[in-house]
C-alpha cells in the first residue's frame, strides 16, 4: 500500500464514505435469500461480501488501533475473516452459503456500527493507520466486483434466469475490423513503486525487462468472432489447446463460454446480470478462461500479450476511460477503443513476484504473495470494476480455468 504523501482526512473519510455506500447500492435488488446463496467454491455470498468487508475495517483498524475499542460481535470474525492464517480460524471457504444468519439486516447493521465508529476515530489516526484505511476502500472496490460476478452465478443457477438490473439495448451490427498497432519493444520499465498512487505490493518494485517487436489489436475480441470460433470446431480441436486445457474441455464438456447456452431455436444465447439475452456479434466476448483465450488465439494466428507488452503499451492511457462500475444501475461491457473496461484481458504471463518484491508487514502481507503459484495476470479493468480502481501497473490474477469473471481476450503477435 501507499506509504507517503498520504491522502488528507476528508478525502479520505469522503472516499470511505463513497465507497461503502456504492457496495449497499449493489446489494439493494437482492433479497436475504438471493444474497445468501453460493453457486461454487469460487464465488461467496453477496452477504458474506457485504460482512467480509467490514470484519477487514474492524479488524485491522479498529481492534489493532483504537484503544478500548470492542468487537461488535466476538463470534462473526470465525464467519468473516477469509484466508488470513494469522487471524486464526474461519468457515471454510466452500460453506460460506450455510451463513443464513446473521440477517442481512443484522450485517447491515453491522456496516454502519463499524463505519461510524472508523470516521469518528479516523483524525485521531497516524498516517500508518490511514494508509491500512486506504488499503481497506481498495480492498472493498477489490470486493464490489466480485460481489457482482458472484451474484451473476448465483442467479444463472436459477431456472427463470432472472435479472439483476436492466441493460443497455441490444447491439445490432458487427463490430469493426480488427486493426494492429505495432510497438518498438527494447528496453521498458513495468511496476511501480511505493508512494502516490495507491499500489499493492505485488506491483512493486519498478523494474526494467527487454521486450522484442510487438504488436497488439486495437480491440478486444468479440462474441460474434467466437461464435465462428466455435462454428471452425474450435472446441473440439486438439491441436488448438494445452494440454491441461483440452484435459479440461473433454472433462467439463466445454463448448462454448461461460453463460452461454442454445435457445429454442438453437441459437445461442448468454445469461447476464439484465437477465439472458441474444448473443451480440458487435460486443466483447466475457467469461472465458486462460485456456479458452489461449486456444482462441491460436485459431486466429495469434497468440495472448505478455503482461510485460500489455502495460508498457497503455503505460499513457487514461485508466479511467472505458466501460466500468460507476453505479448499481449498468453493469455490462458494451465494447470500445480504451483498453481500460469491458473485460480483463488475459495475459501469457504466470503471476509470480517481480525482482525486489517485498510483501507487507504483518498478516496484511497474506494480501497478494502468497498466492503467486499457478495463477495467470490479467489487466486493464471490466465492466464492474469501480471506476478509479484502475491503473496500468494492476495486477489481477486468477487460476487458467477459471471464467465467472468477466475475463476476455485482447490479441497479441510478433511484430
């Protein structure tokens, strides 16, 4: 996190504010029982999202750092804590959905005991402290995405598919042709380092790396491109994936992405936070694994960026453009030249520690390192990032199967 020039007391009460209210807008349409449930291990309940993020304020600010302060309630933190070891023990990971009490009104109760106290002692705090604040509100946006995701599973597991929100109109058309935009490579620096603007330590230190001629597409891959994937037997060539991937097509029965499915007609449709609407051919591809973006890539002669090529490409671009979360009232990628919004975009690059990295102190430190084995980068932000989350040095990373995110594909080839 952050370590100087940290931001001033009103802004960031002001952004605290901002940022707990947007997560309560998220969860207004939900009822207790839509915001109990867990559709997989992966995902958590949109309550335990709305709890989880409160327990992280509570914990390591208020219990560690104002005096006399008492837990709201001595049994939640074994409920809410999620993967730090050093808190001790918690509810497993996949029974998160067996929370059905406390109520949603009791977390929500919750949420406001825990912010009321927070601003009233956040003047009193040192600047150490109020940067674990700033850490709390990047964790919480962190939290609003996948509160988002998460109930996008869990109402697509329901028969009636119904909507979360109302979307945009449907796009008609195709979208334009793909184009290139080639890069000199050589020498570049990636990361970053501590201080202004916000960082996780995972994107630190800021480091030099030697890149050869590249070039990226000027737009992301579109729902219609893979539907003529699909139509070439794209799911059903072997020489097109890895080998843990197509282990993982034959296994799961893999055919098209996440969401997706044929209607009566036989013509695909996809389910969405509006509901399941007609394929669009002109908007981005969403919910596809690393090993799907790999084998799409290689069909179309191509191949997926490093992270490397990615972020010294868009290190000048405006990380606040784009298709992302503003409010509760749109979450849907609508496509777009920015290479910020609609979708993450994977990248062939292994999340695994820069030279020099060096995790937090503390049991915050669990926060990214430990997590560097297996995983894939991915960058740029989605539609249900928040808007001002976003930066070039981000880092996203999640395992090659996985797909409830709103993950698409952004081409890459030599130059």
């Amino acid at each position: 996190m952050a370590r100087s020039d940290e931001p001033s007391k009103a802004n960031l009460a002001d952004r605290f504010r901002a940022t707990r209210g947007l997560t309560l807008d998220l969860a207004r349409p939900l009822s207790d029982a839509d915001a109990t449930l867990q559709p997989h291990p992966d995902a958590s309940p949109a309550k335990w999202h709305l709890a989880h993020t409160t327990w992280f304020f509570e914990t390591f600010i208020l219990r560690d750092h104002v005096p006399g302060y008492r837990l709201h309630d001595e049994k939640w933190p074994f409920l809410f804590n999620s993967y730090y070891e050093g808190e001790g023990e918690r509810q497993a990971r996949a029974c998160r959905g067996m929370i059905s009490r406390p109520s949603l009104a009791e977390i929500a109760g919750y949420r406001v005991a825990v912010e009321e106290t927070l601003l009233a002692a956040l003047d009193s705090l040192s600047d150490e402290v109020k940067a674990l604040v700033e850490l709390g509100i990047q964790h919480e946006q962190q939290h609003q995405e996948l509160f988002l995701t998460d109930i996008l599973w869990t109402l697509s597991e329901n028969p009636l598919d119904p909507a979360y929100l109302d979307g945009p109109p449907i796009a008609a058309g195709d979208a334009p042709a793909l184009g290139w935009t080639t890069f000199a490579g050589g020498k570049v620096a990636i990361g970053t380092d501590a201080g202004e603007p916000f960082s996780y330590d995972c994107e630190r230190p800021r480091h030099d790396t030697l890149l050869a001629p590249y070039a990226l597409a000027d737009r992301l891959v579109t729902q219609g491109e893979w539907a003529a994937f699909m139509l070439d037997g794209g799911y059903s060539t072997p020489s097109l994936w890895l080998s843990d991937g197509w282990a993982w097509v034959r296994e799961k029965g893999i055919e098209a992405p996440k969401y997706w499915r044929r209607d009566e007609d036989n013509a695909w449709t996809r389910f969405t936070l509006a509901g399941r609407r007609p394929i669009e051919p002109s908007r981005p591809v969403t919910h596809v694994s690393y090993y799907e973006a790999d084998a799409y890539a290689r069909w179309a002669g191509a191949r997926l960026p490093t992270e490397a090529e990615w972020e010294a490409a868009y290190a000048d671009a405006d990380p606040d453009a784009g298709t992302q979360l503003d409010t509760a009232a749109a979450v849907m990628p609508t496509g777009g030249t920015s290479p910020f919004g609609d979708c993450w975009q994977w990248t062939q690059s292994a999340y695994l520690p820069y030279p020099g990295f060096t995790p937090e102190e503390g049991t915050v430190g669990e926060y990214n390192g430990k997590f560097m084995c297996g995983q894939f980068v991915l960058k740029g932000a989605s539609c249900a990032t928040p808007r001002g989350h976003s930066r070039v040095t981000y880092r996203n990373f999640f395992y090659p199967q996985q797909r409830w995110q709103f993950t698409g594909v952004r081409l890459a080839r030599n130059a």
